[in-house]
C-alpha cells in the first residue's frame, strides 16, 4: 500500500537543540525525498529565539531550509493563531 502525501501538510516542533543539530539541512531533505511530501507542505515550528539568533549557523540553516522550500514557524505565533 502507497501512502499518498498529495494534499497534505504537516507541521513539526522542533527544540532549540534539534535545529542546531549539524545535519538538520540534510535530514530534512532525506525525509522529505523518503516521504514525497512537497517541501511547501512542511511546517517546522520553532521558538522565537531560534528565529531572532544571529549565529551564522542558524541563519544559514534557515537560508538552507528556506531554499528547500520548507517553511519556518515562530511556535508562539503558531500557537497564538490556533
């Protein structure tokens, strides 16, 4: 049996630790390839202080993710919307 992602979105919290993990980029990309989910169908939500950290490993990250197409939540807003 297939699963068909077709239409779908989802969204993953993910800590602090988990976005600074060294292959986010690469992880992201291998599920979203193993899966067949369009990368605009993918939420990840993180806390407000992942988005507003100037290290350069986090802005390239979300420069990676954003070039994948995945889309990057502040949680909070998230959260506050639902």
């Amino acid at each position: 049996m297939t699963l068909s992602l077709v239409g779908v979105s989802i969204a993953v919290n993910l800590s602090a630790a988990q976005f600074g993990a060294s292959d986010l980029v690469g992880t992201v990309s291998a599920a979203l390839g193993e899966s067949g989910l369009e990368p605009r169908r993918l939420e990840l939500e993180v806390t407000e202080s992942v988005i507003l950290d100037q290290n350069p490993g986090t802005v390239e990250t979300l420069h990676k993710l954003r070039k994948l197409g995945v889309r990057v939540m502040d949680r909070t807003a998230v959260t506050d919307r639902k």
